[in-house]
C-alpha cells in the first residue's frame, strides 16, 4: 500500500509533510485522507487531539456523520429508536439495537450531531435497562453481565449521553464488581442481588463457570475509563481498583486469565478487529488499563511490544476480526492493513506514551 506521505492537508491552509517521516506519522497521514470521513474526524479528535471547537474538527465531524458509517447505520434504524425489532434490542446479533448503539459510540457518533442517536440512546434507557441499573438482553435483572453492561455504559457516556438512569448503571456495575450492597443468588426476595450470569463480585461470570471473566473486566473497565475522574464516586474508584487488581495479575501479553476446564486463552485476544463487541482484543485491554491507570505500569511493557510488532513496513495494522456481513457496515478485507484497527492502534500507543506522532507537524 503506497502511503501520501510528502503532503496532507489537514487546515484550508495545508500541511507539508516530508519524505522522512516515521512509520507512525506515515500511518497518521493515511487515516487523514477526506475519501474516510469517519476515520479522518476520529484521527483529528483522538491523535491530533484538535479541541472539540475546532473549526477542521467540527467540519470533520459533521461529515463523519453525514457521509461515513454513521450514516449507514442511522438510515437503518426505526424512527422510534430501534434496530430490527423493538424491545432491549439484544438479538438478532450484530443488527439489533445494542450492537448498533456500541458500533455508533466507537465510530465517534455523538447525541449532539444527530437527533436520531438521542433518539436511539433514550430508547434503549427505556427498554434496556431495569429500575435498579442493569442492562439486561430481556429486560429483566437476571439477564444481565458484564460485558453488556460495560459495553452501553461506554457507548452511551461517549455519545454524550447525560441522564440519571446512566448514573445509576455506573453505579450497579461498580458495586457488582466490589460486592457492595449486592445480595447473593440465593437471596431471592433481595431488591438487588447477583443472577446466574453476573454471579458475583470481581467479574464473575456464568458463562464462565462462576470464574472471573477477562473479557467482561475489560468492558466494564473501559466504561469506567470514559467517565471523567472527578464523577469517579468512592465505590467507582474501588471498582477500577478491583479491575486493575485483576486485569494486572497476569502478563496482560499472555491474556492467561481463568478459563473453564483451564482452557487455552480464546486466540481473538491476539486478534486486532473493528468494530469490538463482546469479543475483546490485546489492544482495548492495554486501553482500559491506560484509561484508569494513575500512572503507566511496566506490567503493560509486554503487550505494548505486541502491539508494535503488529505494525508493518508501512506503519500500518491489518484487520484480523471482523464481523463482515453480519453488522450494518463492512470495515474492510481481513488480513490486510486497515484504517480503523490502525487508528485503534495508534490511538493506544500515543495513551501509552510511546507512539512516535509529532503533532507539531500537522499544525498550520
């Protein structure tokens, strides 16, 4: 893949670039190219970090939801707030309206852009989750977990979802993790108690035999990693406590967390994809520690170099899990370098400290 890497424009002005450039700013410059409307706004807000008034980025942003996936995936909601079928919106996966509202949130989708994801987030508040803060797959308490629960937590905050029902599922899933004031299954009577999937504290899971779900850890933990640290209450910050205990245990390189019957690790922890699910990856693990870490932990050194080794000649990464043909938006041909996973990645290493971007020379 040939990279624009002598010129780019990124204000009206333009910015020049020259031939030297490391492999990380080459891979900069190509995730700025105006044919990925969707790409280029994320690149200019997350690695740029350009201020949300910006006129390039509000310009960008507009048309990421204009002319990318955005669109694509609003044009086949329901005008009411739904994907497919109304209800909590879990199933059919990955078309309904959970799988939407997560794929939104990480293409950048923002309430204030469009009214139609207000629309979808007040939605699935009013049907997806119960009065005591679970996001359920049924609409009833006992079906909820982890990953679900971290997932819209995150996808709603980061669309700018402000509302008192979201407080409330931050505050189900830190006190689920910590055990605090959550009864056990046995206490069925109990306003708020575990079910046999969210099956206790620190991440117990289910559909993991009772054992601590990695997979799960990382979603709640990435949630937690979206809220701003001054809303951290006391029971959030000994969540995130619980989480990084956990998370850090391990060589998060190996992802060697408990599996049932001591399973080998599921091989998609080395697996870089776009859009992320309830699947997860090596990549939101090393984020989610980043996002509520107060300093960097040398534990991550590992993977951060497995992260690096992904990269190719051109500074790129390649999509290896995808959800081709199964979501509203295809993201590109597996095994080959792509736009989204790359932004991923770069997004994680510049968190980290270590991406080698010079911002200064994509400024005017």
């Amino acid at each position: 893949m040939k990279l624009p890497i002598e010129r780019t424009t990124v204000t009206e002005g333009g910015v020049t670039m020259s031939k030297e450039n490391n492999k990380d700013n080459e891979s900069f410059i190509w995730l700025l190219e105006r044919e990925d409307p969707g790409v280029r706004y994320l690149a200019l807000r997350d690695l740029l970090c350009l201020p949300a008034e910006d006129a390039e980025l509000a310009g960008a942003r507009r048309n990421a939801h204009a002319e990318g996936p955005i669109s694509q995936v609003l044009q086949a909601m329901n005008p009411e707030g739904w994907w497919v079928k109304p209800g909590p919106g879990y199933n059919p996966k990955y078309r309904s309206s959970v799988w939407a509202i997560i794929l939104l949130a990480q293409l950048g989708g923002s309430i204030k852009e469009d009214a139609r994801i207000q629309q979808a987030c007040s939605y699935m508040l009013d049907h997806g989750l119960t009065k005591y803060g679970q996001f359920s797959n049924s609409g009833a308490p006992g079906s909820t977990f982890d990953c679900l629960q971290g997932n819209l937590c995150k996808a709603l905050l980061d669309m700018g979802v402000e509302d008192e029902r979201l407080d409330l599922a931050f505050d189900w899933m830190a006190r689920s993790e910590t055990g605090d004031g959550i009864a056990p299954q046995s206490e069925k009577q109990s306003p708020q108690r575990y079910y046999a999937m969210k099956c206790g504290p620190a991440f117990a899971c289910g559909a993991t035999s009772g054992m601590p779900c990695a997979w799960g850890a990382v979603k709640v933990m990435s949630a937690f990693g979206s809220l701003p640290r001054n809303n951290w209450t006391p029971q959030i910050q000994k969540a995130v406590s619980v989480g990084l205990d956990f998370l850090l245990k391990v060589d998060p390189a190996t992802a060697a967390y408990p599996s049932r019957n001591n399973e080998r690790p599921n091989r998609s922890w080395w697996k870089f994809g776009f859009p992320v699910f309830y699947v997860t990856d090596i990549l939101q693990l090393v984020e989610a520690v980043l996002q509520t870490s107060a300093i960097y932990d040398r534990r991550l050194d590992n993977a951060i170099a497995f992260i690096r080794s992904k990269q190719d000649s051109s500074g790129c990464w390649n999509l290896d899990y995808d959800y081709t043909d199964k979501t509203w938006v295809n993201f590109g041909a597996r095994k080959t370098a792509n736009k989204w996973v790359t932004l991923r990645a770069l997004r994680v290493l510049k968190l980290a400290g270590v991406a080698t971007l010079d911002p200064q020379q994509f400024l005017p």
